[in-house]
C-alpha cells in the first residue's frame, strides 16, 4: 500500500490469524533462524527495539500461505509490521534490506548523519 494512512492496524492484519499477537503495540517480526532471517533480529537487539518474533518456516504451507503472502508477496523471510511507524501509522515491510533501512532511520542509529559517516570506519582503516 502506498499510503502508510490506508495500511491495517495490527489486529486488522491477515498474517495475524496465523500467528497471533500477543503484545499489539511493538514491532511484530516474521522470521527464521537462516542466514538472511538472523540479520533482523540482530538489528533490533543492537537498536534496542521491543519486538515481537513469529517463527515463519520455509516450508510452503508457511511462506506461501494466504496470511503470509498478505504481508509479503515475495513468500521470503523477514516480514515485520511495526504497528506505530511514519506518523504513528501501523507499516508492513520486506525484504531485509529495506527492513534495515527502515529500522535504522526509525532508530536514529548506524546511519550517520551525512552520506559520508556510516563509512568513516572502513575508510580510516585504509
């Protein structure tokens, strides 16, 4: 959805009939313990973000079932809804990259506050 205003609260989500939430109001997390499923929750620990983790397999009656795919229509791990995001409004994201762009910027953490900063590390290393 384009409009972060037009985007379902929490208990109004599809995936949440599947994996219920127990606690509405911080970041719901829909992984699995792989390579490209650890980097989110990694992030989150680091930024010190409550969240809320569902096991998502990679099995098809996980990833390609009708809940899942109403949150990601790419049946790939990790999904996330944070229920308060741009202007308080519930978002649904995917793919980890964007998720960690987007929990990054939410955080004010690890991105710097230029182009330049995130890098400053690597390069004075040269």
């Amino acid at each position: 959805m384009s409009n972060p205003k037009d985007y379902p609260s929490v208990d109004q989500q599809p995936i949440t009939q599947r994996w219920p939430a127990k606690h509405p109001v911080i970041l719901k997390l829909y992984s699995f313990g792989i390579q490209n499923g650890v980097k989110i929750p990694i992030a989150l620990e680091e930024l010190q973000i409550p969240y809320e983790a569902h096991r998502v397999t990679l099995a098809e009656s996980d990833v390609k079932n009708e809940e899942y795919l109403s949150l990601n229509p790419n049946n790939k791990i990790p999904s996330t809804i944070d229920p308060f995001g741009p202007d308080g409004s519930p978002i649904g994201l995917f793919e980890s990259s964007a998720i960690l762009v987007y929990l990054a910027e939410e955080a004010g953490k690890l991105m710097g506050n230029n182009a330049i900063e995130p890098w400053l590390d690597t390069l004075e290393r040269f």
